[in-house]
C-alpha cells in the first residue's frame, strides 16, 4: 500500500521588540548570563505584568499578512506547568481567545500555488535557558530570555511532503522578514519549530496517529526528519503495527528520530484566564493602521517582477525570498541598470558568496548603486566578464564602488588596438608550434593562444578584440 | 507624657501635634518603639522583632522622609505580604523565609512619598490564608481586647489589627482577598476598609488570588482610613488591574452629613449562625444611622448564600496558579537537595515542608477545581455565579448609597476553635466575601461589644469607587456614637 | 458520594508538585472532599446564558510603550537564589529534554 504524509507546522517567533512582553527589560539576544532581568519577568513574590504596546501591533501585522481574522476581543491565559526555566511555573500564553485564526499561506510550488491553512496565531512568553553541560550533578538556568515576546504560528495539517513543508518554512520566514518583526535566526533560536507527521492510505481522508518532532534546529533538519519519519512510519505500518500517538526528538547527528522519554504523567496545563491582565479589544481602526503600513509581501512582489519587469517564474521567486535581495534589485534599477543583468549577478554570484560563507543578505556591504555600476562597467566594455566577477568579489570583501576599483587598480580592459596588437606578437611569437599548427589546420589551438594572450595582459584584455587579433594576424600569410 | 500616649493617637492626632511643633516625630517613635518592645512579645503582632534594627531603620527613613509630606514622621505598619525593598517579606511562610525583595511595593512608594515611615512585618495566616492568624508559621497573634488573650484577632490580617488595637501600631496596611482586613478590624474593634478592586495598585502586594486581592487601611478611625486611601489610592501603571479614576479628596468628604442618604439592608443567609449581640449591636447602628437623616430600604442580594461557596473556587484556583512558583528555585526556601535528590525531589520537599497545612489544603482545591474535567463544573461555574453575585449589588446600589451588615456573624472565637474544621472556618467569612466576588468597596466599622467586652463591628459597602460614601457614613456614626 | 478520594487527590497532589501520603493524605482527601461537597450547591445555580466574570472591572486595552526600563544586576539575582554557580543560578540536573 502507499502512504501519503499528512504534515502541520508550528512555529515560533521571538519578536524583536526593544522590549520583553510584559516588562521593560531588553529583549536582546547575547547578554551575560541573569543580567537581562527584573523582578517582574523573574516572576517575584507580588509584581504583576504589563503588555507591551509594541507587540500587540506586530502580531496584528503578522496576523493581517497571513489573511487571518483577528480576534475582536483577545485574553490572556496561563498554562501551568513545572519546570526550572520557567519562573512561575506557569507560562502567560493564549489558549482560546488567541490574537488570530483561520488564515493562510500560498506556496508556489513548480508552478502550481498551494494554500496552506493557518489554524491560529497567539501570543505567549519565552522562557529561561538551561545549560546542562557546566556540571554533572547541577543544571544551570539563564533567565534572560524569560518574558521575550513569542509569536506561534499553528499551520493546519496541510503539507503533503517533506518538501511542501520546506518550502512553507522557507515562504513563512520570508513573509515574517518582510514585516521586520523578528530576526528569524534558528541558531540565536528566534526561529523554532516544531512539525507533526502522520500516514494515510493514499486519497484516504481519515487521519493516522499523529507523531510530533521536537529538535530541529534547522529547516534542513525538518526536511530530513520529516523524510525519515515517513519512511519510519510507512515500514511500521507495512508490517501491519499500530503507531503510538508521541513525541520524538531530532537526532542530528544519527540522522533518525528517537522516541522523547515518556513524561510521567500526562500533561495537565490548567489553562485558566490571566486575572492579572485585562482583555484586549482590537478594533477595526487599529486593524487599519496597522493595515496601512504593512509592506509588499513576497507573494506580490513576486508577481510585480514578473509583470513589470518581465522576470521569469524562477528569478521572481529568488530575488523575492529576501527582503533585501529585492531591496538591492529595485535600488539598482532605480540607477539605471537593465533586470536581467542586475537578476543575474544576486542570484549567482551574490548568492554565492552568501552560502561559501554562511551569511545573510543584510550581512553584506553591498549598495544597490554599485551593482548598476557594475552592470555598467560591462555592458560599455570596460570590464570583462572574468574581471567583473574579481571586481564583484574585492566590492564586497571593501565594501567599495566598483567605479573606484576600476581607477585605483587599473583594472580597465584593454581596448586599445596598439597595445593588444603587442600582445597578440608576443604570443605569436612565443608559441612558434602552436602558429604551425594553426596554419596546418588545426583551429582548435586559438583556445590556448587566447589563454596565453589573457594571461600576459593579467585578464585585461578584451576578449573579443584579442580573438579577432589572433585569427587575423595567424591567417595571414607570413612574408 | 505617659509611655505609650502618642502611641494610641490617631494619624490626624499626630500630625497636628507634629504639625504644631508640640512633639517631633523622633519623640513619636521612641514612644511608640517602647512600647512595642513591652507589649508585642504577649501580642506577637510583629513577626521578628528586632528594636535596635527597627529604630535604625526608622531614623534612616525619617531623615530621608519629605517635611512636607501629608504623613511626614507617621509611622504605618505593614502586612507581610507587601513588599519593602530589602526588608524580609515571607508572607509568614517558611516557604518565603529569608526572601528579601529588591522592590518596594507601589504603595510603599507612595506611603515613603508622603514622609511616613515604614514599619514592616505584621503578623498574618500563610499567604492570607485564613480567618484567625492562627496559619502564620510564626505563631499566632492574639487579640488584645480579649481579657486573657484567649482570642484570635481575626484574620488574615491579624497582625495589623492587633498591632492597630494595641496601640503597637499607629495605622497599618493590610490585604483583603475575602474579609481578611475587615474581619479582623471588627474582631479588634478598629475601622478597616477593603477598597474598590482597581482602587489600589496591587505591585508588590504577594498575590493570594489576583482577582480578589486589595490593600487597604487598619485605622483607629473613618478619619485615618481616609486619610491612608487618599495617599494609596490611584491608577499604577505597573498594575494592569488599577483603575484609571481619579481619586476624591476623600478628608473632605468626611464633613459631609450623611443626611438624605439610603441605606439598603439585605436579608441575611447564614442566619442560624449569626449572634444575637450581633445582630442587637447591627440593628442599634442602623437606628443611629436613621436618627441622622439616613433612610433604610431592603434590598434584594438574593445570590450572596452562594458567595462562599463561589469565593472558595475561584480564590483557590487563583491561590494555586500564583503559589506555584515558590519551588526553591529562585528565592526563599529550598530543602534540602544533596546526592541523589533529582528535581522532582526538590519541588516535592521545597514544597512539602515549606507550606503549612491550609496553604497545602488550597494549593489542592485550587488545583483540583482547574484540572481536567472538572473545569467546566466548577471553575467556569464558579465564574458565572460571581456574574450573578456582581449583578445583585449593581441591581442594589441604584436603590441604595451603602448597604449594611455585619462583619462577622460572631465577635472573635478562640484560638483553635476553628482550627480542626477548614469549612467552618471558611463559613465565617460569609458576610465579608461577596464584596471581593463583587469588587464593590466595604468597610467595618465598631459598633458595639458583646457582654464580655469583645467588640463587633458593622460592614459598609457602596456601589464601586465610591469609598467617599462609606467614609462619610462612618464618621458621622462614630460622631454620633462619641456623642 | 465522595468526589475526592485519595486516588483523585494523589493525582492533584502530584500536579502541584506536593508530598502527600498515609495519614495525611486520608485527611486531606477528607477534608476537600467535605469542601467540594459544600460547593456542589451552586450546580443549583441556573447560569444558563450568564457570561462569566473573570475580571470586575470593565478596563481593557491596558498597555505600555515599548521602553526599556531598568533591570536586576546579575548580584542581585544570583543573591536571591538559594544555589548558584555564577553566572547561574542552579537546581538538580534536569534530566529530561
């Protein structure tokens, strides 16, 4: 029998607020250890919490962009439960009066879009860190991260293989930095998620037990745990056994899922209303104001270069996956560079250089003005494609307009006709078989002439104008 | 002057004396030291009395003390669930011992801005959790008025009502989450007053069950329990639950005759259980009230039978979610956790030896009514019973200014009287817990003693943030009464 | 009929995280169970239709602007707790993940 996966997501945000949700302390990322506290998020005997403004309005952008329908009066719950990095013992979270439902999020996927249903979105507290290699016998509690602002975002189990649910990460992320309300880092852990798999006889609709994976730290480890799992499951299945509903964490390193140790008891959370916060009404003019400044998204933009600038599926899709991507193309048109060359250069070599080297976009020192330059600096002539590359390469390693490495390095193509006529003798006349071998007929040996006119002028020549040089001067008969 | 005689003076008292140069407030506090030293071991109104310490501090604090100040050199005590930056708060809990707060309560930092001087640590039952002071894990407090000391103060706030009545304290602070500053106000015969929910910022106030708790004062007097809430009283904006109105001058309208207003006497429940003294001593108010031009109606609260009942799922579910946090983990108490005692054994014996009896009795209702199953049949029904709770007096108070009962349906019992039998002891609380289910304002009011002298107090309470009517009413009944 | 047994509340016991056993626990489930059996009275209580109050003001919306306010000195944290390993504060090792 074939199977077929039946996946849902659940992701959550820290939101980058100044702020933590309920108090005034910084909400950053990489303080030394409990020095990022106060008495309210260490939950002290008496203090009380305060939703922070901020918050509130960014989850409503994040609401309003995956076309949910924002709660008219939202609450605040605690979900109890004991555990060290938690001060209170219960987490101020939102159980069923939650910021937003029922929205969604289109995939593009070969040409087809997919809907992917969100159940909900809502608010809740981070928790506290705990480090458990400092010492055999103790476990260490970091309480900074107590109280930063989390955004969880519950997809309905619509993703069909492991990679519509890459893709769904991958379009989710770009969605939440197109809004600017969280860094989405997954090692800094201001992206964490969490996936749940069942199986289904093919064109079945009914659901099978359904197995969560915790410790996934990248989307490639939920692609991965998710293909593994499926098989898992798919071979338990065949053998005719009945899975157990359960968690099971991500082994990275063994590349396979391990059952999580059954807790003791089964989870109680206790769910009832925070009495020390009041409820929210959100009305229809904040959900406008909010409305107002909300940015182009990936899926419009997407379409926009595809209309107005004539791009195809594909480019659209890779210059729209980051905010910045698009930021530096727009800018480069703006000065005056044509799509296509401007597409080219960010989604190879720009992109390149951001995977050799693990960055992100906003990581590069890189203006928009200066790939028009660039592109420029080709199109006249003035660089080949070769020294285009190097000078891209030394652009973003200074950080500096390729106008100025043109002038300062002399690195402007050689176009004149004295000085390649000079070149294309000396190679002529250092390579004395390879000319016989050219007048015998054998053609192919201009590739390696070339080579060596490209060499001598340190890459400088115009390739064109050397090529035509060569030929010209081997088909001429020699005196 | 007589030891002592400046310490039985109320805060208007002495702040015309201080006012007029006649003593210095150094002078109030070396009396009113004194005799805390002399009378407190028999009373054991404050926990961990340490004078010399208690004298330091109180100088340091009067020479930061602003002069003009509305209750500059004033000493106030305080509960021990109220926080003071580095002063121990425990709550009189062993749970909480040696807990010292890097935080002032917001009404400590109002009460410091107005030049009085803070005295810490009154006595109380374990986090607020009883009726008599008998569940501090310090020891009992013992109620001054009764002749061999053989009665309960009344509680929670046993130790400010005792300290207030004693004259071992000039005002006091305390916690009211069903009755805990009323009824140990009229146990000991002074005026105490639970405000408006909202009225008073909670910040710093240890929370028993967030939509229940206030703070207010333990006076000798309407005047002094006026004068208290105007400097407390005020929206907070560390407390999302404190109400953005503004607060009366609440001194002045204590002049107003409380002629051509209404009176609303509802029909009581629990009638088997209510004294007769009691109800001679109430029926004597009301006729006082009547002689200075007040006018009574009845009035219907026909669901304030099920105010116990309500109160003892929704405190205790509360109680259980904010007692949860006191696990040995970041403050306070930790048992012991040597080779061999994983996590679990630390929770479990943190909270096992660190919590007494009643506090263990709560946590267990609290978690019990909030667990899966029985939600819906008790907390959510508890929720909507408080609607109807709260919808009675609303009904009421468009027919009425304050309504009127007793306090307490006995004066104090003894120590231990109640102490084997949790529901009758929860039982006594009942004509004092529909104002927190309610979030309407009461006060208590002396009104009378019992034959063997133990006083009786009567309960004020008016429509929500309309404490100025309780103060008027009460201080033109204690005019009355002084006549 | 008893609606706490000692089975019942060994459960709750454990979910608050408290120590209960022989003795004690009999009268504790005693105790609550008398309790409960008195709050039994407001299933009576016809609140068909009536919302439920969890708060009893009517404020809403009570929010702070996104300023960063003061914060504990890590001192000051790590003297509050009754174990520490600077910069930490620590409890038995936590086993599970």
């Amino acid at each position: 029998m074939t199977y077929e996966p039946v996946i849902g997501l659940e992701v959550h945000l820290q939101l980058s607020t100044a702020t933590k949700l309920f108090c005034g302390c910084p909400a950053k990322f990489g303080s030394p250890p409990n020095s990022q506290t106060c008495p309210v998020c260490l939950g002290l005997p008496g203090v009380l919490p305060v939703l922070n403004e901020r918050v509130l309005e960014w989850g409503i952008r994040t609401a309003l962009a995956f076309d949910c329908e924002i709660a008219q009066v939202m609450k605040f719950d605690r979900k109890q439960y004991f555990y060290p990095d938690l001060p209170k013992n219960y987490q101020i979270s939102q159980y069923d009066q939650p910021l937003a439902q029922h929205g969604h999020l289109d995939l593009g996927l070969d040409g087809r879009t997919k809907r992917v249903r969100i159940r909900r979105i809502h608010l809740e507290e981070d928790a506290g860190k705990l480090l458990h290699e400092a010492s055999q016998s103790q476990t260490c509690i970091d309480f900074n991260r107590t109280g930063v602002p989390l955004l969880e975002i519950v997809s309905e189990p619509d993703l069909g293989s492991s990679d519509e649910a890459y893709q769904y990460l991958v379009e989710l992320k770009a969605v939440i930095e197109y809004l600017g309300v969280s860094t989405c880092n997954m090692e800094e852990g201001s992206l964490r998620c969490d996936t749940n798999i069942s199986l289904r006889p093919a064109g079945d609709s009914a659901l099978g037990s359904k197995v969560e994976i915790k410790n996934l730290n990248s989307f490639r480890a939920v692609k991965l745990a998710l293909e593994y799992e499926a098989k898992r499951q798919a071979a338990a299945l065949g053998r005719g056994e009945r899975l157990p509903q359960e968690t099971r964490l991500w082994d990275a390193k063994g590349l396979k899922t391990e059952p999580m140790r059954s807790k003791e008891e089964a989870a109680d959370y206790r769910y009832f209303p925070e009495p020390d916060l009041v409820p929210f009404v959100i009305d229809r003019q904040l959900i406008s104001r909010v409305g107002e400044a909300l940015p182009e998204l990936p899926a419009q933009r997407r379409r926009r270069y595809q209309e107005a600038h004539r791009l195809s599926a594909y480019d659209a899709r890779v210059l729209s996956q980051h905010r910045a991507f698009g930021e530096l193309f727009e800018g480069a048109l703006r000065a005056g560079a044509a799509p296509k060359p401007v597409a080219n250069w960010i989604m190879g070599e720009l992109l390149a250089h951001l995977n050799a080297h693990g960055l992100e976009p906003e990581e590069v020192k890189l203006r928009p003005e200066w790939l028009a330059h660039l592109v420029q600096l080709v199109d006249e002539g003035t660089l080949s494609g070769k020294m285009a590359k190097d000078v891209f390469a030394q652009m973003l390693e200074r950080g500096v307009d390729p106008l100025q490495l043109v002038e300062e390095g002399g690195l402007k193509q050689i176009v004149e006709s004295g000085a390649l006529e000079r070149i294309a003798e000396a190679v002529l006349e250092a390579n004395p078989k390879s000319v016989a071998d050219y007048r015998k007929g054998k053609t192919n040996v201009l590739t390696y002439l070339m080579g060596q006119a490209m060499k001598r002028s340190q890459g400088k020549a115009n390739p064109q104008q050397i090529a035509e040089l060569l030929k010209h001067k081997l088909e001429r008969v020699t005196p | 002057m007589a030891s002592g005689a400046l310490a039985g003076k109320t805060i208007h008292e002495l702040r015309a004396l201080i006012a007029q140069g006649a003593i210095s407030p150094a002078d109030l506090l070396d009396d009113l030291l004194a005799r805390i030293e002399r009378i407190n071991p028999s009373v054991h109104a404050y926990l961990d009395i340490d004078p010399e310490r208690l004298r330091q501090e109180a100088e340091a604090q009067l020479r930061a003390a602003p002069r003009g100040g509305r209750l500059y050199g004033i000493p106030v005590t305080i509960k021990d669930n109220i926080c003071v930056r580095g002063e121990e708060t425990s709550c009189a809990s062993r749970i909480l011992q040696g807990f010292r707060p890097p935080y002032d309560a917001t009404v400590i930092e109002r009460l410091r801005r107005e030049g009085a001087l803070i005295l810490p640590r009154a006595n109380m039952d374990e986090f607020a959790f009883g009726s008599s002071t008998e569940n501090s894990a310090f020891g009992p407090t013992r109620n001054p008025r009764a002749k061999d000391l053989d009665r309960v103060p009344g509680g929670s706030s046993g130790g400010s009502a005792a300290a207030v009545a004693a004259d071992l304290a000039i005002a006091a602070l305390g916690s009211d989450t069903g009755g805990s500053i009323r009824q140990p106000a009229s146990f000991c015969g002074i005026v105490g007053l639970k405000p408006t929910y909202g009225r008073v910022s909670r910040y710093g106030l240890v929370a028993f069950a967030s939509s229940l708790d206030q703070i207010g004062p333990l006076t000798k007097d309407a005047e002094d329990a006026a004068i208290l809430l105007s400097v407390i009283a005020g929206q907070d904006p560390r407390d999302s639950t404190s109400a953005p109105v503004e607060v009366p001058d609440y001194v002045a309208w204590l002049k107003a005759s409380p002629k051509g207003l209404t009176i609303g006497i509802p029909a009581l429940p629990g009638a088997e259980g209510l004294s007769q003294d009691v109800r001679a001593a109430v029926d004597q108010a009301l006729e006082a009230f009547r002689s200075l031009g007040v006018k009574t109606v009845p009035v219907e609260l026909s669901h304030i039978d099920k105010a116990i009942a309500t109160y003892y799922i929704i405190a205790t579910a509360e109680a259980s979610s904010n007692l949860a946090r006191y696990d040995g983990v970041q403050y306070g108490f930790r048992a012991a956790d040597g080779a061999g005692r994983s996590l679990l054994d630390t929770y479990l014996d943190t909270r096992s030896q660190g919590f007494g009896a009643e506090a263990k009795r709560r946590i267990l209702l609290g978690t019990y009514v909030l667990s899966q199953g029985y939600y819906d049949a008790y907390y959510l029904k508890g929720m909507r019973v408080r609607t109807l709770i709260k919808r009675d007096f609303d009904e009421a108070f468009t027919r009425c200014d304050a309504i009127v009962m007793p306090t307490a349906p006995t004066p104090a019992f003894r120590l231990g009287e109640k102490l084997s039998d949790p529901l009758e002891m929860y039982l006594s609380d009942i004509y004092t817990i529909s104002a927190n289910l309610a979030g309407v304002p009461a006060l208590s009011v002396p009104c009378g003693a019992s034959p063997d002298g133990l006083p009786i107090g009567m309960q004020l309470l008016a429509a929500p943030f309309r404490e100025e009517v309780l103060f008027r009413m009460a201080h033109a009944y204690e005019q009355a009464r002084r006549g | 009929m008893a609606v706490v047994t000692p089975d019942i509340l060994r459960q709750v016991a454990s979910l608050a995280r408290l120590r209960l056993e022989g003795p004690a626990l009999a009268q504790f489930a005693a105790q609550l169970d008398e309790i409960l059996q008195y709050v039994q009275q407001l299933q009576a209580v016809e609140t068909s239709g009536v919302e439920p109050t969890s708060h009893v003001l009517p404020l809403s919306n009570v929010l702070r602007k996104d300023e960063p306010g003061a914060c504990l000195s890590q001192e000051a944290v790590l003297g509050l707790a009754p174990a520490q390993q600077r910069p930490f504060v620590t409890v038995p090792k936590v086993l599970e993940t």
